[in-house]
C-alpha cells in the first residue's frame, strides 16, 4: 500500500462508518450523477437476462428523517443516456422502435408518497413518463449511508431501490415475445445536500 493510499484511507474512514438514517441531515438534495446509474435488465429470447445503463440523472431530494413519509423525490432521467455492451443495440434503442430518444427525450419520476418500511427502508410511489406515457411505479429503496465526500466536501447521503415495470405499458414492445415484457431496475442513487 502506497503513502498515498494509507492516506487517503484515513481520510475516508469517518466517511464509511455510515450513521443510522435517523442521524442523516435533514434539507434539500440534488442528485450527483457521476455517482447515480440506473441498471435495467430484460429477458432475452429466454436465454439470458441483459442489461444495460442510464446515467446523467438529475433530479432533487427533500429529506427530513424525523419524517420519513414526509420526503420528496423528483428525478429526470436523459434517454440518450442509455448504453449497452453492444453500440449496435445502443443506436437500435434509442430510435423510434424502442425508446425514441428524439421525441422522448427524457423519462420523468416524481414521487406521490413514501411509506417507511424497516428501519432502513421505504416504498417511494410515484409517476414514471416514459416513451410518452406516464404510470405509477413503485420504487423499494434502502438507505445505504451519509456522510461528507472526502474529495468533494459535500455532504452526501445514499439508496439503493429496485423496481420491475412492463415496458408494454409504455408502448415499448419490439420484439416481443422474444424480449421479454418485465424489466427490472437496479437504481443507485447519491444525492449532495444543498440547504
């Protein structure tokens, strides 16, 4: 292990020791997003499971843990965005087939309600637009940690969620049935506190 390593170890030890969700500050977020991906995952032709990623998310958090059933979300997510292990698909997912990046150029979310579920966790219902139309999707997220980045000095509070929609209900159906109809969402979410 080099100096340079030990020390920056040490510098980010307090950071990893995550408080309890009741210690986090309460304010106003915004999403960082080099540090927030949305992962989807589809059937395909019954073999496999394939992924691809969202990122460039933005969006905002009013968080008071005080009062969990309290918090807003709101996140946008740019379509454009998207990538997967083959350009080729990349380019197929973008046009007007699929996702149709060019007339919907962005998938909204914003929360309807939060239910505190466990210690660490919540069902964040709310309304998804995608390719045009807009349903209510519910989001199972869990508190991961908070504290200040220290490389940045912001301080920056953590969730992961999962969520599986039909993209038939949003108009998304090439291929089908060979591509399978429920997707499912692996969200990593940081947020920097801004008041």
């Amino acid at each position: 292990m080099t100096s340079v390593t030990a020390a920056f170890m040490l510098l980010a030890a307090p950071a990893l020791a995550a408080p309890p969700v009741a210690e986090v500050q309460a304010g106003r977020y915004r999403v960082d997003p080099a540090h927030t991906q949305i992962i989807f995952s589809v059937l395909h032709m019954g073999f496999t499971h394939y992924s691809g990623m969202f990122s460039g998310i933005s969006g905002t958090l009013q968080l008071d843990p005080a009062h969990p059933s309290a918090a807003r979300l709101t996140v946008s997510v740019p379509i454009g965005s998207l990538q997967t292990t083959s350009d080729r698909l990349t380019g197929e997912l973008k046009d007007a087939d699929w996702f149709d990046a060019g007339r919907y150029p962005d998938a909204t979310f914003p929360s309807t309600s939060v239910v505190p579920a466990g210690v660490n966790g919540a069902a964040i219902t709310g309304n998804l637009t995608l390719h045009g139309v807009t349903r209510p999707v519910v989001l199972q997220a869990r508190y991961v940690g908070a504290g200040v980045n220290p490389l940045d000095r912001a301080y920056t509070v953590g969730f992961e969620a999962t969520a599986t929609l039909r993209r038939s209900d949003f108009g998304v159906t090439a291929y089908m049935p060979m591509l399978g109809d429920t997707v499912t969402l692996t969200i990593a979410g940081a947020f920097e506190k801004r008041d």
